[in-house]
C-alpha cells in the first residue's frame, strides 16, 4: 500500500488515487477470475459495472474531465436547462422527446459554431440499421408496413432518405444540422420496429460510444485559465416514449457522473415520472457522498398559493429523503434563462434582434420581457429586459454554485467521485465475501456447526492466496484519502 500521510497537494492526491484504483481494478478482475463471486449473481454483472466504472474515474482523472449527467424527466425543461447552461440553443427544445441517446456536450473554448462529433464506434450501428432498414424496405412481404408508415408524412420523409442511401457522417457541424441529425435518429427508433428491426440501445452504454456536441460555453468565454474538460451529458427521460431500456441507460450513464443535476417540474413534483428518476438516483446515491443538485424548473409559475423559495427547498429534501440536500436546491426558470441568453448574445454580435417573424423565440422575448408593443422595443428597453429575465430565471445561482464551481475545481470534484465509488464498491465487495466464506463454512463444517472467525479466517487464507491487496485495507486507505480530499477543498 502507498503512503497516504506524505500527500502534500493535489498532484500527490491523484497519484493516490489512481494507485488505488488500479489495486481495486486488479483484485476485482482477480475475484472474478477465482469465481469467488457466485452468490451475487451467475454472471457476475455487478462485477464488471463495478470494474467499467472504476476505469472510467481513472481515464477522466488521466484526462482532467468534469461529467456532469443532467437527468429529468420529459417536458420538465432538462433541454432548454442544459441551453442556458450553455449559453445557446444546442439541443432543441420540442414537445416530443429529442434525447433518443444520451449526448455529451463538451465545452470548447472559442468554437463558436457547435459541432457534432461522431467515432467510427458511435457511426457504425447507425449505418449497419440504415443497411437493415433498406434491406427490409426492398422486400415485397414488407410493402404494407410501408404504407402504414406512410400515413405520417413526417416519418415518410426519413423513410425516402433511407431508400436514397442516406449518409451518416463523422461530423456535422451547426445548429440546423445538428437538429436533422437528432431527427434523424429518433425517427430510426420509430421506424425500426415496424420492420421488425431493433435500434441498438445496448451498444450506447459506453461514454466512448456516444455522439459529442463541442461548443463554447457562452458563460465560460472570458475565462483564461484552463480547468480541464467539462462536460455534460444529456440523457434521455426514463417516461420518454414508453421505451423500457431507456431507464436502464439512465442508470448506466449515472455511473459516468462526477456530479448530477435532476431537473425536476416545479408543477409535477409529486408526479409518478418524478418517482421514478428519485428511485434511480436512490440506486445511485451509495456511490456519491454530495454532489447531486436540483433545478427546480418553471419557478415563474409560483404564485401566492404556492410553494417560495426556502419552502420548496425544504420540500424537496424531504421529496427526496434527504438525497438532495436544500442547500443544493435552485428554484429557477430555465426558459427565462435561455430568452435572456440568447436576446443577449443576439445583441452583443448584431446589435438588434432577429425578426420575430422569422427567429420564434424574439416573440417569446417580447413577451415575457413585457414588451409586446413596437413602440417599446428601445435598445434601453430591450437591454433592461434581457437584465430583468436573466435575474427573474434565478439562473445565477446554479450557474456560480454548480457549473462554473464544478469547473473551476475540477480536479478536487473528479478525485472525489473516483474514492467515492472506490469505497462504494470496495465495501460492497467486501460484504460480498463474508458471505461467501459463510456459505463456504457451512457446506464443509455443516448447517449446525459453529463458525468462529478461526474458520473464516483459515477459509480467507486457503482462497484469497492468489490475491496480492487486502480489501479491507485498501478500503481503509480509500476513506484516508477521502479525508485528504476534503482537507484540501476546505483550504
């Protein structure tokens, strides 16, 4: 084991860190390969989570990366929260859902315009479907299929592309385009079970696999110094669709996470969608200490009879059994947010805004800014809207106290998430092997026999000889280290 008590700053911490991690990586893959293990499950699924997501915090503490999973359910504003975040419109804000996979959007200092990002591993299942679905189209036994899907004339249009030999590119750069490309895929999962076809979920479990929008984070234009990578990651609602797999993918992407945001409806609080992301967030909650946040979204909507600030704040501590902590509730209007970014950015570059005929939010704008009358549309007036939207949205808040937060102190917010699922795992194997040398005991000695810890002892020996770490030590020195991390962030 490495010497904890000679840390002396953050460079000393990650090299801790990533040492324990490779030791609970090596005797995990060990304990699978001893099948030590079978009293969990037969295929030691738990096993290989546990194994992935340990990787996955070494690979970001190598590469300094900040993933923030911005998680909530459909039509509770998760992607206008995610624009204002950003500071423009990158993912579009409809009434169906547009989140078909999760999306990883990246901050990239001085890329204006957004570019969307495919690997080969990301492309090729998607193009391999547009070969099925082509196949499938050119079969007469399929022809009436066709003509049911030609009632709706919108999916019919991506129908034709597919017969066209449509293609699927590594890189699509702009606002327009990305929204044809995320059209694009949601009409493939509607299209594909008609034909009997299946979308392939499963092979967009991993980070490496998923699409990744680059982009300049309007509120992070200024900043100079360099703090890593942020990222966040967009993930589709558990309700969206009716789409079973899609609240296992929320899972799986949780586990992705340095830090989670849950974008709740301040008029659905109590809804069954609601439920269901606070049960998985519930699952979730062993492997982070903090760092989950609330937006309480369509605050604007509070009137005299409802729930204010501090109140609503209490209530979803409770809401949540204590799993969000009030401190760490941020009522806001992620609409008003994103009209007052995007009046202002429109301003800074051109010094007016779009036509309202032409660009649909200016009228949404004028609205809520109060100023419906053209007589009223003054730069002054116009300038004091955007200062009054942005400071009704409360969207200050959230955006000093988690973003920029999470940004700026990246490195400490990354060591914390990996020793936090560090100790999760590692004592939740460890439990797992006590259980086993008891089951291993009573099968030599007997159901009635007494087993003292001589016998589990000799049973630890005989079959942990090929183990090179003691887990209860390293778990020991995971929670040491824990105590460093802390020490430094209080500094």
């Amino acid at each position: 084991m490495s010497n904890i008590r000679g840390i002396t700053g953050l460079s000393d911490l990650k090299n801790e860190v990533q040492i324990l991690l490779s030791l609970g990586l090596k005797a995990l893959n060990q304990m699978i390969n001893l099948e030590l293990l079978v009293d969990l499950d037969q295929d030691n699924t738990f096993a290989y989570q546990a194994i992935a997501a340990l990787r996955s915090e070494y690979l970001k503490l190598e590469q300094q990366k900040t993933i923030i999973t911005v998680v909530g359910t459909m039509k509770a504003g998760k992607s206008t929260a995610i624009n204002a975040i950003v500071g423009r419109e990158i993912l579009p804000n409809r009434n169906a859902p547009m989140t078909a996979i999760p999306t990883l959007i990246k901050h990239y200092k001085g890329r204006q315009q957004p570019h969307l990002i495919l690997t080969d591993i990301a492309r090729e299942p998607i193009v391999q479907l547009i070969q099925d679905l082509q196949v499938a189209f050119a079969d007469p036994c399929h022809q009436h299929k066709l003509d049911q899907l030609r009632s709706d004339q919108d999916l019919f249009m991506t129908v034709e592309k597919i017969q066209q030999d449509i293609q699927v590119i590594d890189e699509v750069v702009g606002e327009v385009e990305i929204l044809e490309f995320m059209i694009l895929i949601n009409d493939l999962i509607r299209i594909s079970p008609v034909l009997d076809l299946e979308f392939p979920f499963d092979l967009y479990q991993d980070i490496e696999r998923l699409p990744i929008i680059e982009v300049e984070f309007i509120h992070f234009a200024d900043s100079d110094e360099f703090h890593g990578q942020l990222i966040l990651i967009d993930t589709p609602g558990p309700n969206e669709a009716g789409q079973p797999h899609l609240r296992a993918m929320l899972q799986q992407q949780l586990q992705h996470a340095s830090s989670v945001i849950v974008v709740m409806d301040y008029t659905q609080l109590k809804s069954e969608a609601d439920a269901q992301v606070r049960e998985d967030l519930k699952e979730f909650v062993n492997t982070m200490d903090h760092r989950i946040y609330a937006l309480v979204n369509k605050f604007d909507n509070c009137d005299r009879n409802g729930m204010k600030q501090d109140e609503l704040k209490t209530f979803v501590e409770g809401l949540t059994q204590g799993l969000i902590a009030k401190q760490y509730v941020y009522p806001i209007s992620a609409k008003l947010a994103y009209l007052a970014n995007q009046a202002k950015q429109s301003y800074l570059l051109h010094g007016t805004l779009p036509d309202a005929e032409n660009v649909a939010w200016v009228e949404d704008f004028y609205v809520e800014a109060g100023l419906r009358r053209v007589a009223h549309r003054t730069t002054e007036h116009i300038l004091d809207g955007i200062e009054d939207l942005w400071q009704q949205s409360k969207f200050k808040a959230p955006l000093d106290g988690v973003i920029k937060a999470s940004h700026q102190q990246s490195l400490l917010v990354i060591l914390d998430s990996a020793i936090d699922k560090l100790i999760s795992y590692v004592h939740t194997f460890n439990q797992m092997r006590v259980k086993k040398f008891s089951e291993l005991c009573k099968g030599i000695y007997g159901q009635g026999a007494a087993m003292n810890t001589d016998h589990i002892g000799v049973m630890t020996d005989r079959i942990f000889n090929k183990l090179q770490i003691d887990m209860s030590s390293l778990e020991k020195s995971a929670q040491l280290l824990k105590q460093s991390i802390a020490d430094l962030a209080s500094a």
